[in-house]
C-alpha cells in the first residue's frame, strides 16, 4: 500500500517537472522513495534524471534486493542517454558483480553495444573498436547459444570492415606520400614500401576481405612505382618483382577494371627484365 502511495505521488511530481521538487528528492534519504523515483523518470525516457537518482541509489543498495537491477538499470539509462562510455564500464561492473544475475547476460551483450556505439570512423584511432570486438567474443564464448548470437557475429562483421578500411585508408595514404614529392629519394621508397608491408599485413589478416582487390591494386602500383623510383643496383630485381605481382594481380582479378594497368606495368617492366 505503501509502495502504491508512493508511485502514485511520485507520478504526479514528475509530470510537474519542478527542478525545486527534484533536488528535493535527490537530497533525500529515503533509498526507496529515490529508488521508486528513479524507476518513474526511467519509464518516462528522462534518462538524465534517473541516471543522477540511479548513481546514488546503486552506492546505497549494496547487498540488498534491488542491487542488481538498480545496477542494470543504471547501465541502460546511461545507454539511452549516449553515455557509452560509462554504459559500457557499468555493464561491466554488473557483469563482474553478478556472473550469474539475473540480467548478467544481457549486461555481458550491452558491453558490446556500447563500445561498438562508441567505436570512431576508420580514420581516427580504432581502440575502442578492438574494444568492442573483444567484448562481442567474450559475449559469444561465455553464451555460445545466446538468442542474441547472430547479433553479436553481425557487429563484429562490421567492426572487422571497420579495421580493415581503416588499414586500407593508411595504405592509400603512404602510397599517396610515395609519389607526393616527385624525384628519387629515400623518402619516396620507404613510403611506397610501407605501402606495400600495410596492404600485404591486411590480407593476411583478413584474407576475405571485400576490400582485397584494392589491396591487391595498391601493393600493385607500389611495387611498380617502387622500382621505377630505384637506384640503378635495385632497378632490375624490382621491376622483376613488380612484373610478378602484375601477372598475379591479373590471375586473380581477370575481370578487373584494373587489368589494363597491370599489363602496361608489365611492358614497361619488360624493357627492364627482359634477357636479350
């Protein structure tokens, strides 16, 4: 009954919205009037409010019964609230709290989504991605049979293309260096090998990448530039192997826009390789 006058009161106040009233209940130490509130401003999708009631509520119920969901409940407020950082740090602590929760699956998957949320364009630093990838696996080897299986192998498929566009674009940009300064120093080669080392690194790595036939172009055009940018004593064994990655480029792209490139590499290399 008491519980009922409560919700029934708390009800009423929120939909006021009187900052006045909030500070009020927030100074208040009545852990279950906080925790009833919480749970209202939560229902209504006023994330922030119970995000600020829910901090202070989690550090009060420790050891009683609403611990777990206080907790949970937290970790999906700050979710809903783009707070993915915190989200992902509270499911954690949910997780390592309660193996066994109630909620410890879902928590375990929601690391995940929250690092994956926060996971940056291919262009800026990728931790948080490696981050989100190892919370997926972690999700799929403690719940192999999870409903949410497909989902987690569906975001670390898209992670993964993450990464990979991430070394394609590092690739592209020592490649662009290379023949950025337009004459023969060692600059010049280091960049087009460096080129070479991070594309040949990535199909290593993720050898059915959608994105290996551009990989494939630039060690391509880099082995080319490189030996047409060599001192004399390199010269000949460079273009060789220039003329070499042409022929494989074309076995294994035959249908490629590219296909005419690699054979005017191959003729130019020709005047350099062939034994008269």
């Amino acid at each position: 009954m008491k519980k009922t006058i409560i919700i029934i009161f708390l009800t009423a106040l929120l939909f006021t919205g009187c900052a006045n009233e909030f500070n009020r209940l927030y100074k208040s130490r009545d852990v279950s009037y906080k925790y009833e509130a919480a749970k209202q401003y939560f229902a209504l999708g006023k994330y922030q409010q119970a995000v600020t009631l829910l901090e202070d509520v989690v550090t009060s119920q420790k050891g009683r019964q609403n611990a777990q969901e206080s907790l949970y409940m937290l970790g999906i407020a700050l979710y809903n609230n783009r707070d993915y950082e915190s989200a992902s740090v509270t499911f954690k602590k949910y997780f390592t709290n309660y193996p066994k929760g109630y909620f410890a699956e879902q928590a375990c998957f929601n690391i995940g989504e929250s690092l994956f949320e926060s996971a940056p364009e291919p262009r800026l630093d990728q931790t948080p991605t490696i981050g989100a990838i190892t919370a997926y696996q972690n999700f799929l080897d403690y719940y192999p049979d999870s409903h949410y299986r497909q989902d987690a192998q569906n975001r670390l498929f898209e992670l993964q293309d993450k990464l990979v566009m991430k070394e394609l674009l590092s690739a592209q940009l020592y490649y662009n260096l290379g023949g950025y300064f337009g004459n023969i120093n060692s600059s010049t080669e280091s960049n087009y090998e460096s080129c070479i080392i991070t594309a040949q690194n990535a199909l290593k790595t993720y050898p059915y990448s959608e994105l290996r036939e551009q990989f494939s172009e630039l060690i391509m055009k880099s082995k080319y530039n490189l030996a047409k940018n060599s001192s004399e004593e390199k010269r000949v064994d460079r273009y060789r192997d220039a003329e070499d990655e042409c022929y494989a480029f074309i076995n294994e792209f035959p249908e490629s826009d590219n296909v005419k490139l690699a054979q005017e590499y191959i003729d130019k290399c020709k005047k350099f390789t062939r034994v008269e």
